[in-house]
C-alpha cells in the first residue's frame, strides 16, 4: 500500500522557520522525483519545489528561492521542506507528491499557518 505522510505544520510568527517532513512507504523510493506543493484557501494547488531521484538537481518556484530548501533521504524514505524567513502568505496546506512516469503519488498534506 502506497502511502506518503507529511508532518511538521504548525503555527509559526512571520520571519519564522519550519521544517516539513514527508516519509513514504509501499513504493521504490529511490527512483521517484520528489515534489512540494501548497494550496491556499480559495487557491489553486502550486508546485513549490522539486527534487529528482538522485538529488541531484532541484527547481524552486520564483517566491520560494532563498527562503526554501528540499532534500531527501533515500535510506528513510523521507523528503523534507525547509522553510525561512516564513510570510503570512506561505499560509497553505503543504503536501508531497511522488513521481516517476505515469506514477504519481500524494500525501493527505499538512497544515501551515503563519501568523502573529
């Protein structure tokens, strides 16, 4: 059974910093590209950021650069979503999505909330 978990939300202050986490199971992990996406409410789902299989290479959309970083870990089957310098408009549930070919997997995504 495929299954992708996110963990990590939380209410934070604007300037703050948040660590996601997505740990998966019941697929090759390794040979999956690795994404991030959020919603906001009343908005559409946005891709956030990308890693390949290998980890090698990384894409970040325009708002997210600087301020977020992906990684992975192919031995815990778990990729992750640093967060800096957090704004009221990164207010969004966040979820993680596995790739490889026509295979695309999602998580039930888990909820960011800056505010002061």
């Amino acid at each position: 059974q495929v299954q992708l978990v996110e963990s990590g939300g939380g209410l934070v202050q604007p300037g703050e910093s948040l660590r996601l986490s997505c740990a998966a199971s019941g697929f090759t992990f390794s040979r999956y590209a690795l994404s991030w996406y959020r919603q906001a409410p009343g908005k559409e789902r946005e891709l956030v950021a990308t890693i390949t299989s290998a980890g090698g290479r990384t894409n970040y959309a325009d708002s997210m650069k600087g301020r977020f970083t992906i990684g992975r870990d192919n031995a815990k089957k778990t990729v992750y979503l640093q967060m800096y310098s957090l704004k009221p408009e990164d207010t969004a549930v966040y979820y993680c999505k596995a790739s490889n070919g026509p295979y695309n997997y999602w998580g039930q995504g888990t909820q960011v909330t800056v505010s002061s």
